[in-house]
C-alpha cells in the first residue's frame, strides 16, 4: 500500500468513527431532552394536583404525561429496565421471592386508579405517588448520562418497541382506565421514526421504513374507538412490514443482531415468524441442548411405564397426544387412580415459559419431570430405578449412547434432560393464526378476525394472555411469567359460586399477594384442551368467557381482596363471546 492510499485509509477511518460517535451523541441528547421534558410535564402536574381540584384538569394533564413518556419508553425500558417498572408497571405488588420481600407498586399505571375512579380521591396519597414519579425519572436521567450505546443496542430498543406496541400497547395493557392506547400508539410510531433518524447515513434505506411509518401513523389517526380498531390489520399490514424492513436494513448494514440467548430470538424480524421463539435459549448448558437422538430418548421415556412406582403410569397417561397432550378430565387420575387435585395442561408450548407448574413451583423443564416422577400421587417413581432400567435394557442403551455419546455411564441428569427434550419439541406454530399474521389473509374467517379484535381489546384477553405465545409469558423481552388471582370457582354456578379451595403458589408461601395465584397457561390448542381452569371446573369455553364476563371471582360477589383480575363486568354481548371462542378455536395447530 502506497503511502497516499494508507492516508486515504486513515482519513477514511476518522471520518466514519467520527460519524458514529455524533450519532451517539445526537441519540444521546435527544433522549435526554425528551426525559427533561417528561420531567418537567410531571412537575407541573404535581403542581396542578396542589393547586385544583378538577378531575378534567387532572386528567388532561395526565394524558399529556403519558404521551411524553411514550416518547422515552423504548430507550428508558431497554437502559434502566428495573427503574422503568416504577415508573409504569403493573399496579401491583412486586414479590422478591428470593429476597422474601414485597415492593409497593409505583408510577403512571398507579396514578391512572387514583384519578379515573368514581370513588373520593385520595388527593394526599396521589401527590405521593406523582412525587415517587419524578425519584425515578431522574434516577434514569442520572443513570442516562453514564451509559453507552451501540448499533446494536438501538436498533433492538427500536425493534422491542414495535413488539411492545402490538402486544401491550394496543391492547389497553398499561392504559386500562384513560384508554387513550391508540393515541399513545401514535407517539410510540413517531418517537421510532424520529430515533431511526440517526440512521440515515448507516441503513441503506431509512427513507422506505419512514414511508412505512407514515403509512402506519396515518391509520392510526383514522382510528377513534379502541373497540372498534382493527388489530389484525394493524399488526399484518402495516407495523410487521415495518419489523421486516427494519430488520433487513440492519442485516445489510452488517450490523450484528442482539443474540442475548433469550427465549424471544435477537434476530427475529417480526414475532410470527417461523423460529421467533427458540426454548433451547432456555436450556443454560450447551451440553444439554437438543438433539434429534435426545427428542427419540425422551419421548421413549415419555410413554415407558416402567418409569412410575407401579409400572403403570407414564408421562403420557395424563398428556396424550391424541388429546393435545392433556387427559381430558376434570382432573387427573393419580397412580392408585384416585383424582389428583389439578387439571392437566398440556404439554404442546410448555416449554415457552420460565416457570412450570400452575403453581410456577418448579424453574425448568427438568425440575418439573424430577417433581411428577417423584410425586406419590402422580407416578410415585425413584430416579436410581430409573437409572437401572436405562443401564439394563438393551434398546435404552442403544438410544442413550446416540443421545450422549461422550457420557461415560447412564445419569438422571441426562434422563430428565431426554423427557425436557422431548417436552420442548412440541409446539409447531402453525395455527390458522399463525398463517393470517405471516399474510394468508384467508387463514381467518371475518367472525376469527373480529374475535381476535376482541380478545386484544374490549374481552381484555390479551393482557395476560400475551401474543403469540398466548401464555403469561411478558413481552416485549419474554423473560418473565406472570401469575394471576381470578377467583376461579369450583364450578360454573354463577348464582351460587363457591371459591375453589386450592391456595395455588400461596401454598408454597405466605405472601397474601400470592394467595389463589396461578400461572396463566398458554391458550393454543384451547379447543382441544377442556376442560378449563386450574380445577378442570368449566367444562366449555362458553363457561370460562361467561365467568370473565362477570369480573372474576370478586365480580360474582366472592371475597378474593387480592384478585389481579378486574372485578369490573366486560360486557361482552353473546355473539361478542362467540366470535372470541371462534378465535381462540382458530389457536389450534393445524396438525
């Protein structure tokens, strides 16, 4: 290389190290002035509280605060994640089951139940909460000022808030009371257009993803009724072209994906595509990820009988799957055939969780299979016999080598991981559902496309039951799964209900928040999976929309203090219940 050609070289280099360096001081600035100006709107909102009393001035100022949060909410929820559940989780105590401690809930959500109410207003309890606001506000401005970005970093916020805008924000998620998602939808698309500005000289095409944008923006203004707004359009014509777009600029771009080992892939251009989700992300240990050999190991296992106390029990005595994994009774039949305490779920997406059990008791897949086998009511098993039964069959031995061949001797680590394996392989994503969301638009019927416009809005499904996962699993990271207290009855008398007894994760704990709290299991397959709830008591989905219909277990009338779900009736209509069942009917995999 000549010297002039290692001086263009040089200069070349400056040039674009100089360039990234103002597009990361140009992100920089912007996020911290839009925080400013959220901290400031917060400020003369607290001032409005002290000085009026009038619940439209309260509200109007409210709106204006959300709508400036939407702003920062994709770069503050990525950066200062922990600091963002203050500022505006779920209204809810957070529980530190390791630390043994409750949280008090803060933030927007908190300060919407004490302006949108019909009781008196707790004007000194609301101050606290808007003041508690702004601690957190600046503690991420004071968090900001040291953290660095990349690329990569950006462009995932970005990419997480196109998913947290179809998963959350259009359903009323964090907006319950004021319903102003479809406003607040809007900032979130101009706050992402505005960001990928900087980008400009670095994706080969910004200018086609801000057309899209634009496109998107301007159904969004036609939008004026958060029932009536159509979802399923939305999301397949006009925000996943924008996921699509944004991620082929960036593979072009050379810049890497964010491959974090999380359930939710980092390069996964929309969420309804095929492989979005991989649970083997789960399995911690890359000597323990699946195999072709493994799935065949675990699945042997799987039905082999010889694995419970009396020889007569497998796995797939309660999840058949020619019943969609599950048995199909109201609850299963233990190992002396006496009905156990619980429904059994199925099996199919299991894996797509963090947490198993309707208790969430167990935190893998291999604890869960060491749990059933071990359980005296369910298969009354011992892993050493196991073991043994794996050493001294020829064909087992035959199938664990292929499975582990660098193990030197048969082990309950592998065998559990074999049955997790195996566990993990089910679930195909290949719903009507899913063809409609990657743009079969004849996948739905018009009663499925409405009901899926339900289930997201006015039903209220979608809050708990997260797309595409349809589990509690929460977007837009996937990282944790929730829990919900429903007051679920012991039957589907509504004139005389009856709490169910069981205690669910308040059995393993004393927190009251927990007590009759159970995860919310995903609803793919639903049709397939009856009968309903922890206890198998509704025996149609017809039952389960009626008993959400009515607010739960409070909205019948029953003591439950500390029910998650709203005690508020839905007012669903009968054929609004039916078009929903036909969209949740539309969940099941096609084979």
């Amino acid at each position: 290389m000549n010297r002039f050609s290692f001086m263009s070289l040089g200069v070349l280099v400056f040039f674009l190290l100089a360039c990234s360096q103002q597009k990361e001081e140009g992100l920089h600035a912007q996020f911290d002035r839009e925080l400013s100006e959220l901290i400031a709107l917060n400020d003369q909102f607290l001032q409005t509280i002290r000085d009026e009393s009038s619940l439209e001035r309260y509200h109007n100022d409210f709106l204006q605060l959300r709508l400036s949060y939407k702003k920062v909410e994709a770069f503050a929820a990525y950066f200062t994640p922990t600091t963002v559940r203050l500022v505006n989780g779920a209204p809810l105590d957070e529980i530190e089951d390791s630390e043994n401690a409750v949280f008090e809930p803060g933030g927007l959500q908190v300060i919407e139940t004490y302006i949108y109410t019909d009781q008196p207003l707790e004007k000194k309890e609301l101050i606290r909460e808007v003041r508690k606001l702004q601690v957190h506000l600046k503690r991420i401005k004071a968090l900001w000022k040291d953290t660095s970005i990349t690329d990569t970093q950006v462009l995932d916020a970005l990419r997480l808030s196109l998913f947290r805008l179809i998963t959350l924000g259009i359903s009323g998620f964090d907006t319950p009371a004021s319903g102003n998602a479809i406003r607040e939808s809007e900032v979130v698309l101009a706050s992402f257009q505005s960001y990928l500005t900087a980008y400009s000289s670095v994706l080969p095409d910004v200018d086609g993803i801000k057309v899209l944008t634009d496109r998107a923006l301007g159904y969004l203004k036609g939008q004026h009724d958060f029932n009536a707004f159509d979802r399923a359009t939305f999301i397949v014509d006009y925000i996943n072209p924008i996921s699509k777009a944004l991620h082929e600029n960036q593979r072009q771009a050379q810049i890497p994906f964010m491959m974090t080992g999380s359930l939710l892939r980092g390069d996964a251009a929309t969420l309804f595509e095929k492989g979005a989700f991989d649970p083997e992300n789960l399995v911690l240990n890359d000597a323990l990820k699946a195999t072709p050999d493994r799935v065949l190991l675990g699945q042997t296992l799987f039905f082999d009988t010889r694995l419970s106390g009396n020889g007569q029990t497998s796995c797939g005595t309660c999840h058949r799957p020619d019943l969609a994994f599950t048995d199909r009774l109201k609850t299963s039949r233990g190992i002396d055939q006496l009905f156990i305490q619980r429904n059994a779920p199925t099996l199919l997406y299991a894996s797509y969780q963090q947490a198993l059990f309707y208790d969430l008791r167990s935190p893998s897949l291999e604890d869960q299979a060491s749990d059933v086998i071990h359980n005296k009511k369910e298969m009354h098993g011992v892993m050493d016999h196991i073991v043994s039964l794996v050493k001294a069959d020829p064909a087992y031995q035959k199938l664990y080598t292929k499975a582990y061949p660098e193990a030197k001797a048969v082990s309950d680590i592998h065998i559990k991981n074999a049955l997790s394996t195996f566990v993990r392989s089910l679930g195909g994503f290949n719903s009507p559902f899913d063809a409609f969301m990657r743009g079969d638009k004849k996948a739905l019927t018009d009663d499925q496309r409405a009901g899926f416009n339900l289930f997201m809005g006015k039903a209220q499904c979608g809050t708990c039951h997260f797309i595409p996962l349809f589990n509690g699993t929460v977007p837009p990271d996937y990282q944790n799964t929730e829990s919900e207290v429903l007051g679920v009855t012991v039957d589907a008398d509504w004139q005389h209900p009856r709490l169910d007894a069981d205690r669910g994760r308040g059995a393993y704990n004393d927190f009251p928040q927990w007590q009759y709290a159970f995860k919310t299991p995903t609803i793919r397959n639903i049709d397939a999976t009856g009968p309903y709830m922890h206890n198998g008591s509704y025996n149609s989905l017809q039952q389960v929309l009626e008993f959400y219909n009515q607010g739960g277990g409070a909205g019948l009338g029953l003591s439950v203090p500390n029910q998650t779900l709203s005690a508020d009736q839905l007012d669903l209509t009968q054929d609004e219940m039916e078009r929903v069942i036909l969209f949740m009917e539309a969940l099941s995999d096609v084979n």
